[in-house]
C-alpha cells in the first residue's frame, strides 16, 4: 500500500460515525485521539499496512448482558450491564466499573478507547478496557447495592481474571462496591486473586489508591507549571467535583501552597473566597463519603461560602483549573471564560471533562492543558501498582508508593513533552499524549502480526 494511497483524516471519521451509530462520546474521543494520529503516522507506512489506528478504534469485544435484582420491597428490577475489552496489546485489559443512570455502551466504549492510552503512558503493563450499568446507586439501601453488586458480578466473573481483564472503582463504584463484588467473585470462583483492585487494605488493596488521581493530576500540574519556572504557591485554583478526584486534588494542592476557591456536585457548586482550607476538605470527604450529602450544605457550615445551583464554577477567576466531575462538564464557552478570566493551566482528573470545543480554544490560546489520559492517570497507575503487589503477595509503604507515583506521572510528562514540544516554546499535551500513547501500543500490535 503506498502512502497516497491512505485514506485521509475524515474519510477515516465518516467510517468511524457509520460503524457507530448514535454514539457521540465514542466517536468525539476517536475525533480528538485521530486528530493528532494521523499527522504523526502521515509517512509511516507499517502503521497504514497494518491498519493500526482503525483496529485499536474497534474494541476486541463488547460484552452486553441483564442484571436482576430484588429490591428491598421485594420486586425484581431489570438493569443492563457491559464490560468493554478496547485492546490488550501490552497488557490485561484494565479500567474501571461504572454504576449511573447516563452509563450507555457509547460512555463505556469512549472510556475503554481513552484508557487503552491512559495506560499506555503510565510505562505499566496494562491494556484498555472499562465496564458499568445504567444501575443508579443514590437512594438505595446498602442491602440493595449489595444484592445489584452480587448479580452484576455473577455475570462479569466469566469474562474477567487477573491475567484477563482487571476492574476497578469508577463513578458510583468505591470500597464497598468493589467489597460486594469481590466477595461475590470469590465466592463463584474459590480463589483469592488481584481480579479487581481499589480493594480494602485488609483484602489486597493498596495504600493511596483513593488519593492517586487526584494527587496524580495535581503534580502533573506541577510539572507544567515548573517547565515554565512557575509552581503554585499563591495560585488560586478552581475545581468541579466533590468526590475522591477533586477533594484529593484540593487537599494537593493545599499542600503544595495554592488556594482552592470551588467545588461541586451535579446540584452546583460552591465558592468559598476564604480558600478550602484541609480542616474544610475534611469535612466535604466526610459529607459526601459517610452522610451522603450535597455540596451545597457546606455553605451551612462554612459561611464564608455561597452556593451556585444548577451552574459550573469555570465563571470563577483563578490561575488553574481542575476539572474532576465527569465528561464533558467544560464546554467551548467555559473555555473561553477561562481564558478571558487569566487562567494559564488547566488540569483534568475527570475523564474527557473538556468537549473538542473547549479543548481547542484551550490549544489556540496555548494555556497549558492537560488531557484526561495523561493528568488522571495516577488512578490506574496505583492500581497497576496494586496489581504488581497482588501478584508478588506483597505491599509497599506509603512512602514508596507515594514515590512510585511522582516518578510515574514524572515520566508521563516527559513523554508529552517529547512528541508534543511544537518548537515555540509551547507544548501540546494533548498531541503529546495521544501520540506517545498510541506509538507503545501500536508497536506492540505490529510485533504481534494481525491478531
């Protein structure tokens, strides 16, 4: 095949919307990853013969199937259940369970398609793959998210294994969650293995799995911020989400002598001018993880606070921004708010929290912005990290962990900065990401034939 002979960049697209049809996310993440690929692999002929770009675009399988359960009123609920394999080229699928209501077989595809790079970047041997249901966890009773977590399992066991595909935690999916389902796993199987991680310390799990995206995401931040001879001492910050990405991103960035203005939750967000303090960090974790509550009671307990219902906080002045809620929360005028109101960095720990819109007027402004799969890969890094310590039947102290991850999301920036350094002084992390990501993966692929 020679070179004229490729198909170009949406001809490529037009294949992509017609294999897919009605399913946005996907195919706005094949968009944004397939921009910057096609100009990398433009005189590269093995990746063009082998159809590289195109087969990681085709996840190896989707797996669909039916959830019952009984609630606690003893009627049966019918939900439904998927477990997205994208790739295994350098490694067992890994990436997380979803329960919400907006979990479709679009969500999950985009989220296995962006962590097959995710994982890439992170230098651990690990595939893409991501799972969920349309199951709603707000409002149900422990025992029933116990007997939801039990049934999900009893299907996903058949297709999962340490050495297979490995899940974790996601939106609507934490320790307990991770507890019902691993106890449900063990129990089919009568075997104790690394099949899932974000497990309890007591059972296999690892330290600082719950701080790692978010702590991950901040010192990314860093780094940007450091390549420029800046850090965040005395920068103010604002910051979408209230779970265990954005407190933990608070608490980072506390720490490391910035200033919080803002959380959120899907009922809005709260600005506190005086700063998120840890003393107040502490107390969203503990609302949100143990009441349940809603962000906007904070403003009871911390007057210096207001409350925003139904609205973003990117309208907020600040030097960066964090956004840690879910995809597509930061849209083409939130971007240009941003810009307008100072803001030089820009730091994703939720995953495609930026729309295409967005991320563009971010690179045409040329602020620092940092992807999703590059900024929230601390997460899954850890959890690699938890897979390694199952495996060896070992763990390792905080420290050498909370080193191991630094070294980690180090190393992730300086493979952006190697394939997205544009010459003039700016560098595109997202085209320095997609790139390096794709490169370890399709070379893996091209050693393995047509498999």
């Amino acid at each position: 095949m020679a070179v004229s002979d490729h198909v170009d960049f949406s001809t490529f697209m037009e294949g992509v919307k017609k294999r897919n049809p009605g399913q946005p996310e996907f195919v706005q993440a094949v968009q944004e990853v397939s921009e910057d690929i096609f100009d990398f692999i433009a005189d590269k002929e093995e990746y063009h013969a082998q159809q590289i770009l195109r087969r990681i675009a085709e996840p190896d399988r989707v797996v669909s199937f039916r959830v019952c359960w009984e609630d606690d009123n003893g009627n049966i609920r019918v939900q439904r259940g998927w477990r997205v394999q994208n790739n295994n080229a350098i490694g067992p699928y890994k990436g997380g369970i979803r329960f919400h209501p907006s979990v479709t077989e679009s969500v999950l595809k985009f989220l296995a398609f962006e962590q097959t790079f995710k994982n890439a970047l992170t230098g651990l041997p690990m595939g893409g793959g991501k799972g969920g249901s349309n199951f709603n966890p707000k409002g149900k009773s422990v025992r029933e998210i116990m007997r939801f977590c039990q049934s999900f399992m009893t299907e996903l066991y058949r297709h999962i294994g340490a050495d297979i595909d490995v899940p974790a935690g996601d939106i609507g999916v934490g320790g307990r969650e991770i507890g019902f389902m691993f106890g449900q796993y063990k129990r089919i199987t009568n075997e104790f293995t690394g099949v899932l991680t974000g497990k309890g310390l007591e059972w296999g799990g690892s330290l600082i799995r719950t701080e790692a995206t978010g702590y991950g995401a901040v010192y990314f931040l860093a780094n940007m911020l450091a390549a420029k001879g800046q850090d965040l001492v005395g920068k103010t910050a604002v910051i979408s989400g209230s779970g265990n990405v954005a407190t933990h991103a608070a608490e980072k960035i506390v720490q490391l002598g910035g200033k919080v203005l803002t959380l959120s939750d899907s009922g809005g967000f709260i600005h506190d001018p005086d700063g998120i303090t840890q003393e107040k960090i502490d107390w969203v974790k503990a609302h949100k993880t143990h009441r349940r509550g809603r962000i906007e009671e904070y403003c009871d307990e911390f007057k210096s606070a207001s409350f925003t219902a139904g609205k973003t906080p990117w309208g907020v002045k600040c030097d960066v921004a964090l956004p840690c809620a879910t995809q597509n929360e930061l849209l083409g005028d939130d971007a240009k708010a941003l810009v307008a109101n100072g803001c030089i960095a820009v730091s994703e720990g939720a995953n495609m929290p930026t729309n295409l819109e967005g991320v563009h007027v971010f690179k045409d402004a040329k602020i620092m912005f940092a992807p999703g799969k590059a900024a929230n890969a601390g997460g899954v890094a850890v959890s690699g990290l938890e897979m390694s310590q199952n495996s060896g039947r070992r763990a390792w102290s905080e420290g050498e962990l909370q080193q191991m991850l630094k070294d980690i999301m180090d190393g992730i920036h300086k493979s952006c900065i190697t394939y997205g350094d544009q010459g003039d002084g700016y560098i595109d992390y997202v085209k320095g990401a997609n790139i390096a990501g794709f490169k370890k993966v399709a070379d893996a692929m091209l050693a393995f034939g047509v498999v």
